[in-house]
C-alpha cells in the first residue's frame, strides 16, 4: 500500500472519529433510571440563543477591522483568539439549548394524546440537521475562520424550536385543561 493511500485513510478515519464525537448524545440528557418529567422547566428552557447579537457583534469584520487598525498588533490577535473562545463557548450553549429543547420536545411529545409519525420524523430531521450544521460550524472556528453565517442559522434552528415548544406546550396545556377542569368540580 502506498503512503498516499494510509495517510488518506488516517485522515478519513480522523475525520470520522470527530464527526461522530459531535453528534454523541449531549452530556446533559437524563441519567438511565431517571425520568425526563424529572427535570425542573428552568432546566430545559433555551437561555444561550438570544446572546447571538453580542457574539455577532464581536466577530463582525468592521469590529476585527477596528481592532487591526487602533490595536497593537500582539493585542489584536490575543482579541481574536479569545473573540473566537467565546464563540466556541457560544456554539457549546447552542448546543446545550437545542438538546434541552430536545428533551422538552419528548416530554411534550408523550403528554400530547396524538402525535404523528410526520412530526416526529421532522423532528428527527431537524435533530440531524443541527448536528450536522453544528459540526461544520465547530470545524470552521476550530480552523481559525468565522463562520458568522453559519452561526446565526443555528441560532435561528434554536429560536425556532424554541417557539415550536412553546406553542406544543400551549396546545398540549389547553387539551388538558377541560378535563382538568372537570376532575375539579367533580
């Protein structure tokens, strides 16, 4: 075998091996023996995805363009690199609120009288298209570049799942509302 061809393989297996990391199951879902109606609401409810203007701010090219202009030079490439931290960190809250709306999606999921195969496989979908979205965007800062674009659609998947849970949970508390009511004046 040539050494083109085993250095290809590594690279493929390498690349494998990361993308498979990030769409491991997030490090917050429910313990075995623990039941999702467990967690507290505060707990699954999105608090990261409204920090996207600040993050864009910060990685915006005028902002980068005024720090190479005013800064020294040592100062401006310590700025980017923690810009770019944050970023990350930014990435890993984005993370950590679609898994909890996720888990939310679940609960609410099992406490609708009917659901369909049709939303459940859009949900799915969704879940691989943020993974996928997700992976991209963590290579690309991990490469140094800034993948603002990429960012504010992941940002958007959040916000939007987030309203869909809202209105689930809305449609969900109205259906048990009558019966609810009943068993109280019974």
């Amino acid at each position: 075998m040539s050494w083109m061809a085993i250095i290809l393989i590594s690279l493929a297996t390498a690349f494998f091996g990361v993308l498979l990391w990030l769409l491991r199951p997030g490090r917050g879902t429910p313990k075995a023996g623990h039941s999702p109606m467990d967690l507290k609401m505060e707990s699954v409810l999105p608090r990261h995805y409204r920090y996207f203007p600040q993050v864009r701010q910060a990685l915006s090219a005028s902002d980068e363009q005024y720090l190479d202009k005013v800064a020294p030079r040592a100062v401006a490439r310590t700025a980017h690199r923690e810009r770019r931290a944050v970023a990350r960190k930014f990435l890993a809250g984005l993370r950590e609120d679609f898994s909890n709306l996720e888990r939310l999606a679940r609960m609410v999921a099992a406490l609708s009288p009917e659901i369909s195969s049709g939303q459940e496989t859009e949900r799915l979908i969704l879940g691989l298209k943020f993974r996928l979205l997700y992976a991209r965007v963590w290579l690309r800062l991990s490469t140094g570049r800034e993948p603002l674009e990429q960012l504010e659609q992941l940002t958007g998947l959040v916000g939007r799942l987030a309203t869909r849970m809202e209105q689930a949970m809305t449609a969900v508390g109205a259906l048990s509302a009558p019966g609810l009511d009943s068993r109280l004046s019974a």
